[in-house]
C-alpha cells in the first residue's frame, strides 16, 4: 500500500494557516463571552495570541473585522485585566499590543473579574431573597416557606463554597507566583 503525500506546498500553507487562525478566532469569541470578557475581546486576545509579533489596533481591525471604535474600547477593557500589554517602537507613533501569552495568568485575571462580579452579586441576591423570605414568614404557608428557605440556602452555600474555592485557588496561585520570584534559579535567569 502506497502512502499518500500529505505535505503542503507553499503555495497552500499561508491560506491553511490563515484558515487555522481564522476557525479558531472564532471560536474563541464564543469561548469569550463565557469567560465573561465578550466575544470582540476573546478575538482581540486570540488574534494577538496567534500572532508573533505586537500588533497595531489598525491590524487589529482588519484581522478581527471590527470598528476603530470597538478595537480601541475592547483593548482598553483588555489592557485594564492586564490580558494584553501595549509597547511603543522608536520612531513610531502607533501602539503596539501584544497578549497576556501565560495562560494561567490570563485565567487568574479572568476568574477575578468574574469573581467580583458574578459571585458578589450571586450571594447578595440570594441574601436579599433570604431577607424577604424572613419578613413574609407570617403571611407564607409553612411547607412553601420550608421550601423555598430549603432551596434559597443551599443556593447561597453553594455560591459561598464556589467562592471560597475560587479565592483559595487564586491565594494559591498568587503564593505560587512569588515563591517563584524569590526562586534562586528564576533570578539567574
């Protein structure tokens, strides 16, 4: 049996490796907005993280299809998360952006982020609904209010224990990062 040659010629790999990095921008616009950082700023990241070299927002904008406008607020909200970091050349006028590349940190800075947000507004929701709860005991039959005060609370322990394991995980991380910087070996570097 023949093997098939399944090199690509010159002439192809540009256009594959242009399709491999567009497929992925893509997706992880989508995987963006999970994180809570919006679809635009994941294809900032991505594009910036596909790409060797700091890039300008007017590349930006082409490679990521998006308005001036929209490049330079989503890069603002990047540089204000520390997940991309902007540089200057001599002689030129334009910024340069390159991307947060440590993937742990990109993940701690998201996970804060979202931590502040989400989960603080999680458990005082569920706090106030706990709070109403309480106040309408008298005028709530008994097995709804059992129910409810059941079901509220397993919800604000949830989000306690979830919060509790994100900030160990990120006081975790933090101690990791400066043992290493005191690192003998890491100095000498």
């Amino acid at each position: 049996m023949q093997e098939r040659d399944t090199s690509l010629t010159t002439a192809e790999r540009p256009a594959t490796t242009e399709v491999v990095r567009a497929t992925f921008v893509q997706g992880m616009g989508g995987i963006g907005e999970f994180w809570g950082i919006g679809r635009a700023m994941g294809q900032i990241w991505t594009t910036l993280y596909l790409n060797p070299e700091p890039m300008t927002m007017d590349d930006l904008v082409v490679a990521v299809g998006i308005t001036k406008g929209h490049a330079s607020t989503n890069l603002r909200a990047l540089l204000r998360r520390g997940l991309v970091k902007k540089s200057f050349r001599p002689g030129d006028r334009k910024d340069y952006y390159s991307p947060q590349a440590d993937l742990w940190a990109f993940a701690r800075s998201v996970l804060r982020e979202r931590q502040k947000q989400e989960f603080d507004q999680a458990l005082a929701s569920t706090s106030r609904a706990l709070q109403v709860l309480d106040t309408a005991k008298t005028g709530t039959p008994s097995d709804e209010y059992r129910f409810l005060k059941g079901r509220l609370e397993a919800i604000r322990d949830f989000h306690g224990t979830i919060d509790r394991a994100v900030n160990a995980l990120l006081r975790l991380e933090d101690l990791h990062q400066a043992v290493g910087r005191l690192s003998p070996r890491r100095r000498e570097r």
